[in-house]
C-alpha cells in the first residue's frame, strides 16, 4: 500500500476540500483524544507505531508523483505526537517534499512542529494547530495526551512569527462540555491575538466507541447526547441537531470575524455559513494557489 494517497475522508459528500494527498508517518495516535474517529478504523488506534521502511518508500513515491497537489501531514493521526521524537520521521518527510517543492499541509495538536519550523520557512505551508477549548482541565479531560492549550496557542504565536500561515481548528465543539460562548470568545480573541488567519470548527460527531470514551470521561454527556443528538447519520456518524450546530457554528463565524480572522465549517453541510474562496484544510493559505 502506498504512503501517499489521494485524500479521501471516507467518500463523504460533505468535504467541501480541493483534492490533496494525504500522508501519515505513523499508524495510530498517542494523545488518545476522547472524541477521536481514529479507533474505530484502526486497529489499537491509541498504540502508534512507526510505519514501515516508511523514510525508503516515501523517497520513492514523493520522486514519482506526477502533479503538484499538496500533501497533508497527517489528517487522521497527529504527525508530531511523542513518538515523533523517537522516530523524525515527520521532520525527514519534510525534508524530502521540500526537495522536491511540494506543498504541505500539518494539522497538529502538538508544540513539537515548532522543532521543524526551519523548514516549514522555506517550503510553501500551511499549519493547522486544533484547540478545543481554551480550559486546560477540560482539555486534559478530553484530550489526556496532547499538549496545553495555553502551549498550543504559543505555538500559533511562533508559527506565525515565522511567517508559517496559521489556522486554528476547533475541532470538535462538544456540546455542554466546550460550547460556552464566552469559552468560544476568549479561544477565537487567543487565536486572533496569537496571529492566526483562518478559523475551522465542527461539532462533534458521534460514532458507538468515541461516544462511549466522553460518556466515561464525562458522565452527564449522555443526557446532552440524548437530547441533542437527533440529527442526521452521515458516512456512519450520529450528528447533532441541525438547529444546534447552525446555532454554535453562527456564534464561531461572528467571532472569527470581529477578530479578523476568516471562518469555515467542516463536514457540517452547512455551507451557507462559509466565508468564500477558504477551505478547511487551510490550502487557501499556501503561496502557490
Ligand atoms: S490528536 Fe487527532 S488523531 Fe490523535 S488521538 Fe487526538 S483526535 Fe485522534
């Protein structure tokens, strides 16, 4: 099977993305995020592990690709995770498509790409970095493994510094748990503050084992669940209220743009809400567009 791959987020109809690759340098993710879709495709989805010959192939597959589209890094397993500092894989792969002058696309949670920043400055990038919520006990409930918030949100502060186009993902908003919208505010101000350009959020979506961990995690959920989640099933997922989501989404988008940050939605089916011309993978961002 090859490493980079046409992404293709489970077929679903409501990726409003440009066409991409997709790459990731490790199978499974540490940070253990409750919400995380990762376990219910991969197996031990929360045990990582280093791809194979993984350096060899991608050597190989990035000299032969035959267009220019980006690749991302890595949209369903975090490509800085602690076992980035064992292996560096991520950092040799952008070693290898900055050679080779292929754009990127990161999406992390972690403080670790700072690392990498050197060359993140001379390649055409973007950076992605997901905050749920500005609260770090909530987020340490939620998200047990990944860096602090308050961390994350310095890390958007030197990527951007840098001259690294940032966008901030709340992703996902959990209902009752991160909603508050004065939590909202003072994460999207943060944002704003800390030099990112572009806000991306979504609500979470429901699947029978990531709904199980924040029962566990958050017991009351399941009243929030009961109640709210009567939206539709898509690709599998159970989705929350239509009225709920276009609700909370509304009050993101009216943040992200008193701050002055452009906004969108992702896999929501609620594109009226999207400013124009920006994407959820943040490749409106890249110079090369
Ligand atoms: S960082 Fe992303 S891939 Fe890793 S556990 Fe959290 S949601 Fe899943």
């Amino acid at each position: 099977m090859r490493l980079i791959q046409p992404f293709d987020p489970w077929r679903s109809s409501l990726c409003t993305c440009p066409p991409k690759y997709s790459l990731n340098p490790y199978t499974g993710c540490q940070y253990g995020c409750r919400y995380c879709y990762i376990t219910s495709y991969i197996p031990r989805g929360f045990n990582p592990r280093p791809k194979k010959d993984f350096l060899k192939r991608l050597e190989k597959e990035v000299a032969n690709l035959e267009d220019s589209l980006p690749v991302a890094i890595s949209f369903s397993t975090d490509p800085y995770q602690p076992l980035e500092k064992i292996y560096g894989y991520t950092r040799q792969a952008l070693r290898i498509l900055r050679e080779y002058g292929v754009p990127v696309l990161i999406t992390t949670k972690s403080t670790l790409v700072e690392r990498d920043i050197d060359i993140l400055a001379e390649m055409d990038a973007a950076v992605s970095i997901t905050i749920t919520t500005h609260r770090a006990e909530v987020a340490r409930a939620v998200e047990p493994g990944a860096p602090s918030p308050r961390d994350r949100l310095e890390t958007v502060s030197r990527l951007a510094d840098a001259g690294i186009p940032v966008a901030v993902r709340i992703d996902p908003i959990i209902p009752g748990v991160t909603d508050r919208a004065r939590d909202l505010e003072e994460l999207v101000r943060s944002a704003s503050e800390k030099g990112a350009g572009h806000i991306v959020s979504s609500v979470y979506k429901a699947k029978p084992d990531n709904l199980r961990r924040i029962i566990k995690t958050i017991p009351w959920f399941q009243e929030v669940y009961r109640e709210l989640y009567r939206g539709p099933r898509i690709s599998g997922y159970r989705y929350a209220s239509t009225t709920y989501r276009e609700e909370i989404l509304r009050t993101v988008r009216s943040l992200a743009h008193r701050y002055g940050m452009t906004f969108i939605t992702c896999r929501e089916g609620l594109e009226h809400l999207d400013d124009k011309d920006v994407y959820c993978d943040a490749s409106h961002l890249l110079r090369r567009r």
